[in-house]
C-alpha cells in the first residue's frame, strides 16, 4: 500500500522534482563557479549544456501541466548523465586521463571537491542527472509506459 502512494506521488509530482533537481544543479554549478571562483572544466562545460536549459524547459512544462517534454528532457539527461560517467571516470582513473588530457584551461582530471574520497562535482553532476532520469520515467502517463 505504501509503495503505491509513493509510485502515485512521483507520478503525479515527478515534473516538479525533476524541475527542483535541475535549478538545485544549475545553482550549485552557478554558485562553485561564480561564488567559489572554481573554473569549470571542458568536460563541466559540456554537462552544463545538457543540464542548464532543462530549468527552462522543465519549468515551463511543470506550469502547464505538459508530460510531452519528458521525451526530450530524458534525453538530455541521458547524455549529460554519460558525460558525468566519462568525467567521473577521468577523475579516478588516472589513465585515462593521460590518454585523453584537457589541452586548454583547468584539466578535467582536477578535483576541487574530494568529500570523502570520491564524492565529486561530476559524480554530484551524474545524481542529479539519474535523479531527474527517474522523475520523469516515473511521471511519465500510464499510456506511454504500456506502449
């Protein structure tokens, strides 16, 4: 009964979590690099792009109620999130970052967050892109789960 009221929750308010996720993510990576002076990587860059219109997007679609941009709002997670896995990866996997090393600005290999020893701004990057993954599969209409 109780996974039931929790599966009815996300379903009806999974929009609006996903769009909560997204500005918390957009803040975070506003507030590191504006406020904390850290400067954002390429590969941070390119997680940014996926993740900062879907404050937009999910926005507007949350107001209106529109489950019609879960398609393309999955999608960017989706590559925003294996964009995290590979910066994730270079991070705590020293060869590969030699193998393909960041040739202008901040290496992308570089932490400037180690809280305990693996958590960082990618991998907090990679959950808010799983978090917002899941909202949207999981408020997606019960005729486009059964397709």
């Amino acid at each position: 009964m109780e996974d039931n009221r929790f599966v009815a929750f996300i379903r009806v308010y999974g929009l609006y979590l996903a769009w909560i996720v997204s500005i918390v993510a957009v803040g975070g990576s506003l507030y590191l690099s504006d406020v904390m002076l850290y400067e954002p990587c390429k590969l941070c860059w390119f997680q940014r792009i996926f993740m900062y219109p879907q404050v937009i997007l999910l926005g507007i679609a949350s107001y209106k109620n529109d489950r019609k941009i879960i398609p393309y709002a999955l999608t960017l997670s989706i590559i925003g999130g294996c964009i995290s896995i590979y910066h994730y990866a270079e991070q705590k996997i020293p060869a590969l970052a030699k193998a393909t090393p960041c040739k202008v600005g901040i290496p992308c290999n570089f932490d400037y967050l180690n809280w305990l020893g693996f958590i960082t701004i990618p991998l907090l990057a990679l959950v808010a892109f799983i978090l917002i993954i899941c909202f949207l599969l999981g408020s997606r209409e019960k005729n486009e789960i059964e397709a």
